[in-house]
C-alpha cells in the first residue's frame, strides 16, 4: 500500500473507481508528456526531490490531483490535502506550523495541496507568501483557471506554473485498460466483457478527462445484469447509457467526418442555412473542433460568397477568432452566427475563378516580365535603369483612376457577378474603363 491506501484502508474499496485508480508513482502516470516526459524540467524536480512550490492548472480531470500524489509518494513527503473552497486563513495558520513543527523534529517536508486554489482571496494567498518562500510547505495549487488571470503576482513569481492539457483518447484507452486489468483498485475481479467500440466511445466523448470515463465505466459495470456465465457484456449501449449521450457515427479521418463536412460546405453554399446548422450541430456533438468548422466558413465565406457580400468573410473570420479565444461550448453560438450569415448571402465565386485562371497562367504560359514604369523606382541608381519612368500616380487624376499599362500582355481573370455588392463593383469597373479619359 501507498501512504494514501493507508490512510483510507477502511473504505478503499467503497470509494470511486476513478480514486482508486489514481497513479502512486511517476511511471503510472499517464499523459502530460509536454511536462513529465524525460529530461523534462518538472519531472528532474520531482525525481531529484528539489521540487519548490508548483501551480498546475488545466481542465478537470486530467490529473492535477493524481500528479501531487504522486509527487508526494515519489519525495516521501507528508501529505496534507485541502480545497480552497472550504479552507480559511486560520486552517492555513495551523497547517503551516504543523508542517515548521514536523520538520524541525523529523526532517520530513510537508506538501501541502490546495485544489481549487484561484478561490482564495488575495489575503488568503498572501498568508502563504513567507513560508512557501522557503520551501516548507511546498505549494501544489490546482486550478481550472489560467493562474496569470487568477492569483496574485507575489504568489506566481515563488511558483513553478505548469499547464496541464486534456488527455489525448490514446491516453485515456490506457487508463480504461488499467482499470478492467487491475483485480485490486480497479475492476480485475469481476467478468467484463467489453466491446471495443464502447470503450472508443467512452474515450472519445469523455473529452480528455479522465475521472469521467472511468466514472461512466464503472457505472457501466455495476449496474449491467450479468449473463448467465456471470460475464457482463459491456457494450455500445450500455457506454451511451452509462455517460447519458449517445453515439453519433462522426469517426476522424473516415467517411462520416468528411461526408458530413461535405454536406455542411454544400448546404451553405447553397443557401439553405437550416440544413447547414444540423450538419454543424452533428459535428459538433460528435466532438469536432470548432477551429475545424470554423476554417470551413471562412473558405466558403471567400470561395462561394465572396465579393457579393464581403461583410461574410469578415463575420467568418471574426467567428473563427472568437471561437479560438472563448472555446466550447460557448463559441458554438458565434460559430452557428457566421454559418448563418454565409448560408443566407449573395453567392459568386468570382474571386476564386480569378485567381485560379491566374495560376493557370503562372504555370503554363511564359511568366510576364515587370513593365519598365511599375519597377521599383525608390533605390539609388534605379532612375539610371530607367525604373519608374513614365509611372501616373493614379491619385493626380480625377476620380483616382488613369489608364495604364500594368502587365505586357493583357489578361482577364476577375468577372464580377451581377449580384449583391459584386454588382456595385461591376458597375464602377465598367463605368471606369469606359469613361474616364487617359
């Protein structure tokens, strides 16, 4: 047993699967590589037991509170767990000299773990300033939130900040594995079998955190009838049943990911913005990035809109900057806005004929040269060349516009629609090219 099996020896199996199975040692660990993996600088702190005060932060379930653990098994530290929600400045007072007492008469260092630590107030969190300072406590705060935003700057500078991500699905088919494995802390002992389509969905739709798909799993077996063999069939059903959200067939990289896509584009293209909001809304249940969806608005926005309306790009684009700074599930509003908008626009796709005849042109027929008068003209010498000479400023001539030769030979890729505002740029060219004098 570790130090926490020994002190919750009593009700070990009566508490969660997913408190059971939390790792005892660094080598259990599973993810987080970007700062746990070899070499890595947190991990030479907590293998060399030279670790200071830390901050951890990332979204739940990903281990912030498995990884103080252990770090507290690996440094034979004492452990003293507490959640910021329900602590106080006295609590705090009689921990930090427990800990000066405990290492003045056995030499043992105290941790002192705070979940939840962006909850306590600028007073409580100076409280902790001079001792941490020293190494005694060593600080392991956990939070949700970015610790720049939500603790004080006093706090931060005598503090390791680390950011944690969501577990990827590879890593958390790991921790379901260990867990139907392990006959002691996890699920061994009882006659599982599971299909391998419920435990791809149960790590997928669990989105990196882990404390939810073991929970679900272990809902999932406990509650399942047995057969008549004893076995539990643990199935698909039971996986949608077990975390209360069905299986949607979105699978990456294969048919439904791109067939799906395909109709999307399609639906606000042709502008039937309905059918467009059910493709993005079955993308987005089946765990697609927004950033996915969003670069998907903004190709159509330029490729199929363009011109008609380029508000569209421009609400296409602002969606998919919102989208990158708010997250799901928030952005899925912005995102259904910017869908929205596109699907309901004037279509042309002038802009993306014209640069495609353009790139035919480049590629297949003899690269023009710069004319003379368009060369770049403001170096010295280049007046000698001749560069520059007989260039018209187009804002000396009325209306801004002056004829002028801007390739040798002359080439016609951009035919604007006679729709939306593209029909406003239409009109102005014609009227240009037609009217104004030389």
């Amino acid at each position: 047993m570790d130090l926490f099996e020994e002190k919750i020896a009593g009700n070990f199996k009566d508490l969660p699967l997913a408190v059971r199975m939390r790792p005892r040692i660094l080598d259990e660990f599973v993810g987080q590589e970007q700062i746990l993996g070899k070499d890595k600088l947190l991990r030479r702190f907590i293998e060399a037991d030279r670790l200071s005060s830390v901050i951890l932060y990332g979204p739940p379930g990903i281990g912030k509170t498995s990884l103080a653990y252990c770090i507290a098994n690996v440094t034979k530290a004492c452990y003293v767990a507490i959640n910021a929600t329900t602590s106080n400045i006295e609590e705090l007072r009689k921990l930090i000299n427990a800990a000066k007492l405990k290492k003045l008469n056995s030499g043992q260092k105290t941790i002192l773990f705070i979940d939840e630590i962006h909850r306590f107030n600028k007073v409580q969190q100076d409280v902790l300033l001079p001792d941490i300072e020293e190494g005694n406590p060593v600080l392991i705060g956990a939070t949700v939130h970015n610790p720049f935003f939500s603790l004080a700057s006093a706090l931060l500078s005598r503090s390791l900040v680390c950011e944690l991500k969501a577990l990827k699905e590879k890593d958390i088919l790991t921790i379901l594995d260990r867990a139907l494995s392990d006959k002691i802390r996890g699920l061994g002992s009882l006659k599982i079998k599971i299909d391998k389509k419920a435990l791809s969905f149960l790590a997928k739709i669990c989105e990196g955190d882990a404390r939810r798909s073991l929970s679900a799993l272990e809902i999932g077996a406990l509650t399942t009838p047995k057969a008549e063999d004893g076995v539990i069939n643990f199935d698909l059903g039971v996986a949608q049943e077990s975390i209360q959200k069905k299986a949607i067939l979105y699978d990456q990289g294969e048919d439904a990911h791109y067939d799906t896509a395909s109709a999307f584009i399609k639906s606000m293209r042709g502008s039937d913005p309905d059918a467009a909001l059910y493709w993005m809304a079955k993308m987005l249940c089946a765990g697609e990035e927004a950033r996915f969806i969003a670069r998907r608005i903004c190709i159509l926005a330029a490729e199929d809109v363009g011109n008609a309306d380029p508000l569209a790009l421009v609400l296409a684009n602002a969606a998919l900057q919102i989208s990158e700074f708010v997250g799901l599930p928030e952005a899925r509003t912005p995102l259904a806005q910017a869908c929205i908008y596109v699907s309901c626009a004037p279509k042309s796709n002038a802009s993306y004929l014209a640069i495609e005849k353009a790139y035919q042109d480049i590629e297949k027929e003899r690269v023009q040269e710069v004319p003379e008068h368009l060369k770049d003209s403001s170096y010295p010498g280049a007046e000698k060349l001749g560069h520059g000479k007989g260039y018209k400023y187009a804002h000396d001539y009325e209306g801004h516009y002056v004829k002028q030769e801007y390739v040798r030979k002359a080439v016609k890729y951009y035919e604007p629609a006679n729709i939306g505002y593209e029909a406003k740029i239409k009109q102005r060219m014609d009227k240009l090219k037609e009217n104004k004098p030389t």
